[in-house]
C-alpha cells in the first residue's frame, strides 16, 4: 500500500504537488512585484481579503474508500513579530486516525510566519513523523537579499518563494475574478532544502455537494510530473470557495495505487461571510 500521498496531501493543500510539478510557461504572477537589485528592497504590500486571526480549518483524508487521516490548519490568535516584521501565525497538523496507525501511523506538524503586508512566509519550521521516518526542518526567508537560511543549509531563492503552508495563504489571496479556463499560475516554494517551480491551472467554477452542504467552488488543477505516484499531468483537482474567503473544499487525486479525496469537515473564524455556502 503507497501511503506516502498522505504527505503529499497535507503540505500541499494549496493543489501543489513537490514529486516535481513544474510548468514551462505561465503568466504573470498576480500577486509579485519585480525588485530591482539597485533599489533599496521594500516589501510589496498585498491587501488580504481572505483570511484573519482564529480561522480553523479541518478536513477528512480518503485513501480510496477508507477514512485515514485529518488535517487542521490554524491561524493563531494575534498578529506577532518576527524579524521586525508583523506576521500571521499559521500552524497545520496532519495524522492518520487510530484505527490506521497500524497500516501507517503519521504525526506532521508544520508552521509558518506570514508577513501581514507581504504575505510572504519570515519563517517555517515542520516537524514530521511518519512510520520510523522522522525529519525536522526550520528555515528564515531573507526576501530582499534572495536568500533562504536554515539548518539544512543556505539556498539562493526568487523573491517572494513560499513554503507549503504560506502558498496556501497566498493562493487565497488572487483574484480569479477576471480569469479564464487555461490560465496559469506560478509559485516557488521551499520544501526539504529544495525551491520548485511550480504552478496551477483555472479550470473554472462548479458547485459541488459536500458535508458542510453545497457550495459554490472555483476549480484549480496542478500541473504533475508522471512518475511513481501519478499517471497523468492532470490527475489532481481542488476546489475553494468562490467568495473572498477562497478556502479549501475538496482534493481529489488519482495515484498508482488507488485515490485521495479530502473534504472540508469544520470551519470557524472566517474573515468574511461564508456566501459561497448554499443555504438550504
């Protein structure tokens, strides 16, 4: 049984996939703002419209039909300092259930300070424990010298590079108002002392049926490579809300062996009006 997608699935919510997504040409990334090495750097200013302090999110992870594991992403409390700089606080934790630790027992814990203005990541640190394999990792982003310091070494990064749980922030933040089924998305993100280029499709809007109810969904499809664990470029889709909050509904993605699905199941502390949510 391939259990490793678990992993996949919890650091990379945000559609992203690291076994090697990559895409040739994409457009312009919405959010960024080009730095000019002869300028003194000053960090962009991005109005966040999509989420605030004591936001919790939980999902259900499906491996096939068997309900394996759960993942909560939380905003804290407050605004904190780090590096002089405000910051959100975000933690994620991913495990499976009891009752599947005998297959494959998992307990991720990821964290990240996301810049207030920027929402751009200051600092990550994870703490995985999956099986007998263990990995820690903590890491400093230094936006205006390109630069990402941590303690599995110093690595050049483009500006503005996320980790796998501020992209998911970041992400929430675009304006797919105007975009149109085929466009793409670019977005460097820092993984086990490695930056992919990764990227995303718009594949439209759908309304779908879930646990929190029906609702109305903007449709988003990585780019994969096809290796061991996927068959086909396109053989994941995500769905977030349509409306300002632009959380996470549902995942679904085929592997080698079988399938993952992951569903909202509870939310709390939305910025805005969940009016993508269908009232019945």
């Amino acid at each position: 049984m391939n259990i490793k997608p678990f992993y996949f699935t919890l650091t990379l919510l945000s559609s992203l996939i690291l076994t090697g997504a990559a895409l040739s040409s994409f457009t312009v990334d919405p959010l960024s703002s080009a730095v000019n090495a002869d300028e003194a750097f000053k960090y962009r200013k991005i109005t966040n419209n999509a989420f605030t302090n004591n936001e919790k999110l939980e999902f259900r992870v499906h491996y096939g039909l068997i309900n394996a594991a759960s993942i909560v992403f939380e905003v804290g409390p407050a605004l904190v300092q780090k590096y002089d700089r405000k910051c959100f606080n975000v933690k994620a934790e991913g495990k499976t259930l009891k009752s599947f630790d005998w297959a494959y027992k998992v307990r991720d814990r990821f964290e990240t300070f996301i810049d207030a203005e920027a929402m751009a990541p200051i600092s990550y640190n994870k703490s995985v424990q999956e099986d007998k394999y263990t990995d820690n990792d903590l890491v400093t982003f230094k936006h205006n010298s390109k630069k990402l310091f941590g303690v599995k070494g110093m690595l050049d990064m483009p500006v503005y590079t996320h980790d796998v749980i501020s992209s998911i922030y970041y992400v929430r933040n675009i304006d797919f108002t105007k975009s149109k089924v085929g466009d793409k998305f670019p977005l460097d993100v820092y993984l086990d002392n490695k930056i992919y280029n990764l990227g995303f499709k718009y594949a439209g809007k759908e309304t779908i049926t879930t646990d929190i109810g029906k609702v109305k969904c903007i449709k988003l499809v990585p780019t994969l490579i096809v290796d061991r664990v996927f068959k086909d470029q396109e053989d994941m889709t995500v769905w977030i809300s349509d409306d300002e909050n632009k959380i996470p509904i549902r995942i679904k993605a085929k592997i080698m062996v079988g399938s993952i699905k992951v569903d909202l199941t509870s939310y709390s502390g939305l910025k805005n009006d969940f009016k993508a949510l269908i009232k019945k």
